[in-house]
C-alpha cells in the first residue's frame, strides 16, 4: 500500500481516484484554487459537477493551501491540471517533493521552452525541477482513451504509460492498475505526449463533420472518415517529428484517444458549433464564458507554430484548422480540400 | 465522354450513378434477379428503397436478362455485387467483355482459391477470367471510407483504387473522379481489399461495445476506442500476411473506412444487438429474416480461418469475435480480455 497524490480535483484527478483506491492505495485528492467549487460539492456527498458521477468518499480531500500536507510522506505525485495551469503548481509543489518520487502526468499539451522553441511538457516539466531533484523523480506520462467519467465508474479503460526509462513506467503501472483499469506501457514520451496534444486539435475538425451533418440534417460520415485517416497521418508525421515513434501514433495513444475524442468533448462540440455556421471567435468565447477551455485551440496553435519552425511538410489539414481559428473561409470548403485526395482538382465545394 | 455499365444496383452499385454521371459520362445500372424491387422503384421516381435517396434517371436502368445491353460497347465495367454474388455475376459477364475493358470492383471479402487456401476477392475473379482476357481486363479494387447514401447526394468523399498496375487505377480515377467524389490511387491491391473486408469484421465488435453502452444507459467510449486501436493492428497484421502493406491499413482503406463503418451499418448494427443481450444466432437470423446480410460475419470466419491457415499470432480481438459469434462468452469479458492492456491479470469483469 503505497500513498498517493493527486494533484488537481479535475474530471480527470478526480476519476483517478477510482483505481488509485481499488488498487489499495491511500489517496489523497489535492484541488488548486480554481477547484474550491468541486471539493464543496465532494464533501457534501454530491456528484463531481463536470463528470457527474460520485467520488469515493475514502479519497482524502485537501484545499489549495493543504500542499504540504497532500505531499508529506506521499509515494506518488499525480499531476492532473490543464496545461496552463500546470507549470505553476508544479513550481508550489517542488518544497514538498523527495529525491525518487515518481511524478506522474495526465496534462497534454505545448509550451516553450527556454530557447523560445515549442516543446512537449515533460522536458518544460523536467525543467521546472530545481537540480536536486532533476532526473531524480521519475515523470511518467499518461495517455490513451480514457474518458473521465468512465476511468471513475470501473468502466474497462486501456491506457499507455510512458518514461523514459520504461522501467519507471512499469513501475508506475503496477502501482495504478486494477480489473478496469489497464495499463500498457512504453519508453517513447515523446510519441505519447505529441499523438495526445494533437488528438484535440484534430478532434476539432472531426466535430465539424458533425456539425456539418447536423445542420443539413444528414450526416457527413465520409467527410468524417476522410478527415479521420488524414489526422491520424498528420499526427504521426508530427510526432516522429518531435522524436517519437509511428506505433505510438497508430495505437492506443493517438488512433485508439482521436476516435474516443472525436466522439464527444469540448474539443468536439466546439468543432460542431464551427460546422453548424458559428463564427470560430464566437463559438469560443461562448464556451470561454461558461467556464469551458477548448485545450485543442491552443494546441492548433502550438502545432502549427511547431510546423513552422521545423519546416514540416504536408500539414494539409491542420493548415485548415488554423484557417477555421482564423475565420478565413467556410468549413465544408477548407476541411474538404484539405483532406479529399486529387490536388489540382476543382474544389468541391 | 466513356460508357460505363454498373452490375448491381444495390446501394453502392446505384450510388456510384451520381459520380460516373457527374463526370460526364453515359452510364448504365444493372440490375441482378434480386434487384428487381429496386429497378421498379427507381423506374417509378422514387428513391432508392436500401439508401433512402434518388438516383439520377440520367442513368439508363437494365433488368437481369439485359446483360448483354448493358456490357455492349461499353467502357467500363463496375462490378458491385455482393461477396455471395459476384463470381456468378462476372461468370454470367464474361461472354460480354472485350480485352482491355477495365473491371473496377466494390465487392469486398474472402472465398477459397482452387488449392482450399484463404484469398481475397481480386485473385477470384481474375482465375473467373477466361484465358483469353485473364490479364488483359485490368482490375481495379474500390475502397475507403464511402457510405453509399453520401455518394449517391455528392456528398464530398474521398475514396482509393488499387490496381497491380498503378496505371489502371489512376486511369479509372482519372474517369470518374468529380469534384465531390475524391480518388486517391496505390498500387497495394492486397492491402486495400485486406482492410476493406476486415473493416466489417472489426465494426461488429465496435457495435458490441455501443450495444453495451444502450444497456446500461451510459456510453463505453473508453472500451469501444480500446477495441478501435486493436483493430487497427490486427487488420494491418492480417494485411501484411496477404502481402499488403501497413500504409494502407493505417489510410483511408483501413483507419478511414473503419472510423465510418463504426458510426452506423449492418455490421455494426449487429453487434449492437449482440452488445445488447441478444444471441449472435439470434440477431443473426433476426437481421437475415428482413433481408439485412451482415457481410463480417461470412469475413470473420475467413479471417479466422486464415488466421489458423498461416499461423498468425496476436489475433486476439479476432478470436473473441469469433467466440461471440459462436455464443461462446458473454461480450463485455470476451471483449475487454482482448484489447485490454496486461496480460494475466484478473478478468476485469
């Protein structure tokens, strides 16, 4: 039995709870200040207000100013915060980290790195970490297809693990794993955390499909496949250029979380409002004002950024989504010729 | 402006009218002694009864003893006849063809060479051919992710043609391309035909985790993207053993058509049911009753079968497809055990 430490009372920190528990640990659920709302709501015995389903009471439950206490004599460190977010606590969290404490990470996503250049969190993570304890904590990252809500009924969740060191990995997963939760596992970081950034941005344009369908009232199904089958190609040409590997991108982590993203999530339903005739700018604020992040726009522009600066042929499709972002054409349009085979060709539209 | 002859006027048969009439052509629509119904509908202005949309009266509609009308002179055959079908209809065409006529196909399965071994549909035919046209009608195999009722509504789709000869498929591409219908073209006809076949076997098992999902109320996204991802690898696997190549398992013949086929259609329809609690005899009989052929299931034991032919290891969400069609298990444990992450741990269920 081993202590455990969420970090962040998210849909996803929270749903951990449910194999972090099963599995026989202690665990400690740990909510920043954004999360005060959500363990109000847990402490009363009510549902998690984004996933909506219970949180098994037997999790410890501390407010942001509890970080030395929700790190004190811990085992483990699960980061579970957005990427915006993410940095920072990681900053608080350092006084209370040891030598050897494994850090495990569900947020996706792009920073930059000191030299300005767009980079995958583990190395702006790993950066963070004062000398004493770089290389030292093993950080873990965490992927594949697992809708929160799910992960913390005990529905059958597949997920992929990956350090570095795969041993670490290993580790990690035979600490966490239960019945239904499972864990594979993997050394290429780099294949996990770009297929799991990109798959929001790519899911965006897998909602405009939809969103298509729903505005003329029938789907756009081969629109949808089309897009499907070019986004899983433009994520693994990305993340092979970032240093990962092609199986990465055709597995679990990125063809296995895009078909799971492109059926339901903000990154989606935002993609649907696009395709149902709203105004990019208008769809996000919308979603913005309700407390809404869509972490695949930040990420569209990460990756196109990245694209830039690594001279990255090909990107058919998310040169589309950054036009959408843009406002700069119509959807059907921009989507269909980024993604219909038979360049020169009139377009469909 | 070319003549080309569609045999079958079933959905993809009737829906290919739009894009071959689209592109200029005079074009002719066969149908066999089982599409009488149809013709009689179509001939009476209403929609096609399978896919619910018109078809253009543009194309010329031939009863099952025109055959020889509708190959006179023609172009182009395209042969979109059912797996069970289609050796008996090319039998019944051959005195028809010419040397040089290109025969594009959407059948898609497996049937038995002359030695009993497991082959794709392409080899069938071509040894259907007498020798006078055995390799002098260049065949072109149709896949990707194209369900018929968008093709039919020039709905954009993006769709690939494989021929031995690269040449041949972008000839035929270059006939009936338009600007909604898409062709991308490769030479790997064993890839795409591999991956069109098992694509239907797969959609079963996604149906299943939908049906499961209709059970109790709440989707299984995490299990149905798990069993997405499984199949991808063991439709690449089997591929590879046709001597196919990854590349096509992993584009729009395999990834592509498989994200749609997931979404709706027979197949996963079934599965759905099965998913639900029923027998798989029972949906079975249940669907055939009302005419709905679930084309996976005759795919599965081919697949299954080859499986055992060429002592292909990892087959794993194949084999729990086959025990659910025999009634063997029940369809959450069969299925989770098979793509779930973790060999020897406990069941999950």
């Amino acid at each position: 039995m081993a202590v455990i430490t969420i970090l962040g009372a998210g849909a996803m920190g929270s749903a951990l709870t449910t194999p972090a528990l099963r599995a026989g640990h202690e665990v400690r659920l740990w909510g920043t200040w954004l999360d005060g709302d959500i363990l109000a709501e847990l402490r009363a015995g009510r549902p998690h207000p984004r996933i909506k389903v219970p949180i098994d009471p037997a999790a410890r439950l501390l407010d942001a100013a509890e970080l030395d206490a929700a790190l004190s004599d811990s085992d483990v460190a699960i980061l579970a915060i957005s990427s915006e977010g993410v940095i920072d606590v990681l900053e608080r969290a350092v006084p209370f980290l040891r030598s050897g404490m494994p850090i495990l990470m569900t947020t996706k996503g792009f920073g930059h790195d000191a030299t300005g250049r767009v980079s995958l969190l583990p190395a702006l993570l790993e950066a963070t970490l004062p000398p004493a304890l770089r290389k030292r904590c093993p950080l873990v990252a965490m992927g594949g297809p697992c809708k929160a809500n799910e992960v913390a009924v005990a529905r059958p969740t597949a997920t992929l693990y990956a350090s570095a060191d795969e041993a670490e990995a290993v580790n990690a997963a035979s600490l966490l794993a239960t019945p239904a939760y499972r864990i594979a596992t993997t050394a290429d970081v780099a294949g996990l955390e770009a297929s799991a950034a990109l798959k929001n941005v790519y899911a965006i344009a897998l909602g405009v499909a939809d969103g298509l369908g729903e505005l003329g009232g029938e789907p756009w199904h081969n629109l949808k496949a089309a897009i499907f089958a070019q986004a899983v190609a433009e994520i693994t040409r990305i993340a092979q250029a970032l240093g990962g590997r092609a199986d990465s991108a055709i597995g679990l982590a990125g063809v296995g979380d895009l078909e799971v993203t492109g059926l339901s999530g903000r990154n989606k339903l935002f993609g649907m409002r696009i395709g149902q005739g709203e105004a990019a700018s208008t769809a996000l604020a919308a979603m913005e004002e309700v407390g809404q992040t869509v972490e695949g726009v930040a990420a569209a522009r990460f990756a196109a950024e990245l694209a830039r600066e690594r001279d990255l042929a090909g990107l058919d499709l998310l040169a589309a989504i950054e036009a959408l972002l843009d406002g700069a054409g119509e959807p059907a349009g921009l989507l269909g010729d980024a993604v219909l085979p038979g360049r020169g060709a009139p377009a469909w539209t």
